[in-house]
C-alpha cells in the first residue's frame, strides 16, 4: 500500500478539515525544496503550480529560510500601529521599483487584503462607490474582493455588494468581437463593454479593477495597447484605475510589474503571492495624493499582520534575489524558450 493512503490520516482529514475548494489531492506532502515536492512515498513531484502560484524562488531557499529563523525569534509581530525596521525598510524599497509614483505602501497579508484595501481607498477618495471588474476576473473572496470576481465562486453566497459592473474579458483565443479580416477587434469590445458600463451606472463611478494577465479566467493576456486604453476609458469618466498585480508582479512576465508593457501606471497597484515567495504577504501601493486625501478622511484598514515585521524581513530578501539574479531578464529567457517550444508541438499536432 502507498504510503500516501495512509487510512488514519485521511481519517482525521475527513472528519476535521473544511473543504474549501474542491477535492483534495490524493497524497501527503512531507517536505519541500526547489521545484519540488516529496510525497509520502519519497517520491519527487514536480511542482508546477509553484504552491499556491506564489513560490517565486521555489520551496525553501536558503536565504528566504535564513531570514525567517532570524526574525522569528527576534522581532515577529507588533500592534498594527508599531513600526519596525523591516516594515519602513520594505516600503521604502517596492517604491523604488515600482512604477510613477506609487509611493505609499499597505502592508498586509493576502492579495484579497490588499485588493480590499484598494476598493475601499478608491470608495473613500472618490466619494463614490461602483466597480468595474472583468467577466473572467479573481480578485478574492473576502466581500468586496469577491464581489467583483466574476470568474466562479458567485452562487449561493446571496447578493454581491451593490455597484459592481462587469466588463467582457478580452481573450483573443475566443471573442466574439472578429472583425471582416478575421482579426480580434479588441478596441470594439472594449468600446462596446464602456456602453454597457455607462448605462447600467447611476452615476457613481469610483474604480476598475484588473489582472494584467486574467489568471483563474483561462491565463488572457490582453492585446498590447488594452490597457493604455483601458486606463483612457476610466480617464474619461474620472474612475481609478487598480492593477491586480498578485500572479504577475515582480518579474514574472519578464518585466518587474506587468503593467509596464503598455505603459500604464495605476492608482493602485497591489502585490500578494510573488512577494512573500510563500509565505503570507501583500502589499496594496498608491500615490501620497491619493493617501493624504484617504488619511484626511479617515482611512481605516486595520487588520491582525498589517505592518508585521517577520513577513516583511521575508519581502525585502525577496525583492533583494530577484534584483540581485536578474530574475526578471531569466524569466524573459525562459519564457521565449517555452513559447518557441509549445510553437513547434503546435505544428506537429492538430489538436494545439
């Protein structure tokens, strides 16, 4: 018998665990190092999900843990309100990579936190309180976040929060938006989903908020030139504009931050999975405009790890690797070597 069918620990699994997303996988990770993962078996798995898409530098790298023992015993956790090296230190370092002026930093520690955190400064700021978001987007499932993710997850939790609009997905694969040459007419869509837009809003347009590249929704990359007019779209009707940066920030699409392929700089732009490359972390950035008009006002976002010292000791060795190797240029390299090789198993088979 594997060992992985251990009838005792699934027992236990059955009787105690809620299941939150669907079955579980049928084995029991023991340990986990690089790109893989070892069963209960001692079998090596492949880990092609990078965990929960957020293993950056792989499992267990020898900085990343040397970080994490330091500060586990020296400085862990603090009252929201207490500040420590780390935290100062990490904000002042993501604002220095990122793009324009989004210089003020939330630290927190989930992609839904600092996609919350988002909504509810665009909210405070605008005075108003509609949102649009994509028809494939994933965003999060606290209230806010889940409400203006369209791509599962919506039936039978009662009424999404009011004001949430929906624009279509733009996926070049399978739109419906072709025109005479056969060609993705994306600028129609596009044009088609602000009509929709306009007439379903009552006049309280605050944000949109996107994935540069959809992930839950099938991994669409939009056109280039989308989101430049996108960004032109919510200029025109004064909304802001908040990139979901959580699967493709900090190197992953070959450049630092995703957006910077058309050029666009958000009001908004927040960080979850890459930067704690594990470990629970996130961080939602804006411009000190728009914060000071948020703290005038009154901003509160008060959770139990914002400004947490441990996690942010974590991030600031992972932005440090990803500098220091380049591994936004490997990724580029990478990324051509795969795309040339799935080409060439296109042309040898039909069903690609």
């Amino acid at each position: 018998m594997s060992a992985n069918d251990d009838p005792q620990f699934w027992a236990r699994a059955r009787a105690h665990l809620v299941r939150y997303g669907g079955a579980f996988s049928p084995l029991i990770a023991e340990s986990a190092a690089g790109s893989f993962f070892t069963d209960a078996d001692g079998r090596k798995i492949l880990d092609f999900t990078s965990g929960q898409m957020s293993s950056i530098l792989g499992h267990s790298h020898p900085e990343i843990v040397a970080v994490a023992r330091r500060w586990i015993g020296e400085l862990d956790h603090l009252y929201s309100t207490i500040l420590s090296r780390p935290v100062v230190d990490l904000a002042a370092l993501i604002a220095s990579i990122s793009p324009g002026q989004l210089d003020r930093v939330l630290l927190v520690s989930t992609g839904g936190e600092s996609n919350e955190a988002a909504l509810r400064m665009a909210k405070l700021v605008t005075g108003r309180h509609e949102i649009v978001a994509m028809s494939r987007s994933w965003h999060g499932v606290t209230g806010g976040a889940a409400a203006v993710t369209y791509s599962s997850s919506r039936r039978g939790y009662g009424p999404p929060l009011p004001g949430t609009l929906v624009l279509p997905a733009p996926d070049t694969y399978r739109s419906r938006f072709i025109d005479s040459n056969g060609v993705y007419d994306w600028r129609s869509e596009l044009e088609f989903g602000f009509e929709l837009i306009d007439r379903q809003s009552t006049g309280a347009l605050a944000a949109c908020i996107v994935e540069p590249i959809l992930s839950s929704g099938g991994v669409l990359e939009p056109p280039e030139g989308y989101m430049a007019a996108l960004a032109e779209k919510c200029r025109d009707r004064e909304m802001q504009l908040i990139f979901d940066e959580a699967q493709t920030g900090l190197g992953r699409t070959g450049q630092l931050f995703a957006c910077e392929r058309d050029g666009v700089v958000p009001q908004y732009l927040t960080l979850s999975k890459t930067l704690g490359a594990g470990l629970p972390l996130a961080a939602m950035l804006t411009t000190p405009e728009i914060e000071d008009v948020a703290a005038e006002r009154g901003f509160l976002f008060y959770t139990t790890h914002a400004s947490d010292p441990l996690p942010a000791a974590v991030g600031l060795k992972v932005i440090e690797i990803i500098l220091r190797d380049r591994l936004s240029e490997r990724a580029a390299q990478l990324g051509e070597r795969l795309k040339a090789g799935l080409l060439a198993l296109q042309q040898r088979y039909d069903c690609i």
